[in-house]
C-alpha cells in the first residue's frame, strides 16, 4: 500500500516561520533563511529558473545521471532509494529506472516538507513503476532523518540528496546534518550527493542574478511570504535583488538591499524592524564545492567517498560515498 507519512507538526510552518523572522531580522547584519522562498509562487518560480540559460546546475545534474545511473544502480546494489527534498520526484525517473533493471530496487522513500508535491510524486511513481512499494514522508530532512530511517524498512538504502542543496547549509549546519545523517545508516548503505563546483564568478553569478529578473523575483518573494504570512508591510518594490560571489568562503550569497531608509512592521511578532538605505538582507547561501572538499566532509561525518562523475563541462559533481 502506498502512502504518505506525515511527521510534520501541525504549526510546523507557522512556527518555523516565526522564530526564523524574529531571529533573522533581530541579526546584525539581518538574514532569513531560503526555504521561506517555497510557497506556491516560489515553487513556480524556481522551476522557471531551472530552464533558464544562465542557470545550468539542473541541466549539468541531469547529464550526469543519464550517463551514471546505471553504474550507480550496480555500484550501490541499493533496495531501497530514499530522496531528501524530492519534491515531485520527476529528476528522480533516471534513478529508479536504472535501479529497477538492476532487480534490485522494491522500496521508493520520497522526503519533502510538501505534502501536496509528495502525492503528486506517490501517483505518478506508483503510475510509472508498478509493483514498486512507495512510502512518501512529510518531513524537515534536517530533524526527522531518525524517524525517515525507521520507515525505510531492511536491506541496502541509497540516500540521494541531489540539486545541490547542501550548499544552502552553513559548514557547521552541514556537518551536523552528515553526522546525523550517516547515524541513521547501516555500513555499506551509500549517499549520493549533488554538489555544484567551484568556478569563474562569470559563469556563477548570472546563474543566480539572470537577464529575465526571474531570479529577482524569487528572492523577492520571501517579503511577500512574510507580508502575509506574519501580516508584515514590505515594500517589496523598495528592495532590489543581489547576487555576490565570496571568494573566501566560495558560496554565492543572495541578498535584499534596502534602497530607501524604511521601518517595517511585523505584526503577528509584535516587531518593528529598521532598514538604512543601502542596507543588505542575506536570503541565501549557496556553496560551491571541490571534490577534495567533498571528501574531507563525507569522512568526517563517516563517509568514504567512492565515485565522483562531473558533467562535461566539469560545472557540477555527483558523488556516491559508503557508510562505513
């Protein structure tokens, strides 16, 4: 039977939301988190951004996993395939397919904070891979892996954790999630691990800043989250969208500048909140990564990395390290 597991609080969102808000914009220099972008407009906007030219992460993953996927489905002989923030599981199809001609795959295990994109994916699986046991989980990857662990069931599990969305984690942020993670994984169960790479400020900054403004838009859209969420009153049109490469830390910073002195009001947290005219609102980070890197985190975490195929055009890496 196929199903959706719900694991979420009921005022998971609202509570979240909340704390993060009074945490961020209380900061110096103030911030919010990016998941707060993922409301239905932000969902439709980051899959515009997906086909944009600029934005070539999700096509280089993809490349990678139609010519790996088969060596993957060999290389981790994997029964089950469990999916941190799968949403409607369509980039997974590569996965599961070379999986099921293995003979090896009977367990799908989605995981996403969306109910509503997790029986998207329940359906169109089940749909597409008859005979496949599918238990979708709604849940925050970063506190309920212990729990998702206890719903996949015995035999041999491959975690996939593509997209790149590590890099929204800070180090220290990653490096509990990996420990965490591999605590809920038996020796020789494998992560695949989507990581976009180090490169010219010339190719990654017009990936997150492209000439459509769609970008923009995303970035902008976690006041309009905010607005009605916590009946604050962002003036949206008085923050203009940013994209900086940090060269000491490689990651790609979004952020909101403030481009007149204002005071907002956030009233369901009882907050007034000053922006001077100039001022900058960290909305995102976005790590980039190099292998060497990648390696020295797994094996921190108790990970040996095994396999590291790039795209082409060596933008983006995928890698598959064991549990040991």
């Amino acid at each position: 039977m196929n199903e959706v597991v719900d694991l979420l609080p009921d005022d998971f969102f609202e509570a979240g939301l909340r704390a993060d808000a009074l945490c961020g914009l209380t900061a110096d220099p103030k911030w919010l988190p990016p998941k707060w972008f993922y409301d239905d407009r932000g969902s439709e906007l980051f899959e515009q951004i997906t086909v944009l030219p600029e934005y070539y992460p999700t096509r280089a993953e993809r490349e990678i996993l139609a010519d790996r996927a088969a060596e993957i489905a060999v290389v981790s002989k994997a029964e089950t395939l469990v999916e941190l923030g799968a949403g409607s599981a369509d980039k997974t199809q590569l996965l599961l397919d070379a999986l099921r001609d293995s003979g090896s795959l009977h367990t799908f295990v989605p995981v996403d904070v969306s109910t509503g994109a997790l029986r998207g994916a329940v359906a169109s699986t089940a749909a597409g891979y008859p005979g496949l046991k599918i238990v979708a989980v709604a849940a925050d990857f970063e506190t309920h892996l212990g729990d998702v662990a206890q719903l996949t069931g015995a035999g041999r599990r491959l975690v996939a954790f593509l997209g790149g969305t590590i890099g929204n984690l800070l180090p220290e942020q990653r490096a509990t999630f990996l420990q965490t993670l591999r605590s809920t994984l038996h020796p020789g169960d494998t992560v695949l691990l989507g990581t976009d790479l180090v490169k010219s400020p010339d190719v990654l900054v017009p990936a997150y800043d492209d000439a459509a403004g769609v970008t923009a838009e995303f970035n902008k859209n976690v006041l309009h989250v905010l607005n009605r969420e916590l009946k604050a009153d962002f003036d949206v049109d008085a923050f203009t969208h940013l994209a900086v490469w940090d060269a000491e830390h490689e990651w790609i910073e979004m952020r909101l500048r403030s481009s007149v002195d204002q005071l907002v009001r956030i009233e369901l947290l009882g907050l007034e909140v000053t922006f001077a005219r100039g001022e900058e609102m960290r909305t995102e980070i976005s790590a980039k990564f190099r292998r060497e890197g990648v390696a020295a985190e797994m094996a921190a975490a108790g990970f040996e990395l095994g396999e590291w195929w790039t795209d082409s055009a060596g933008r983006f890496g995928l890698s598959l390290s064991s549990a040991v």
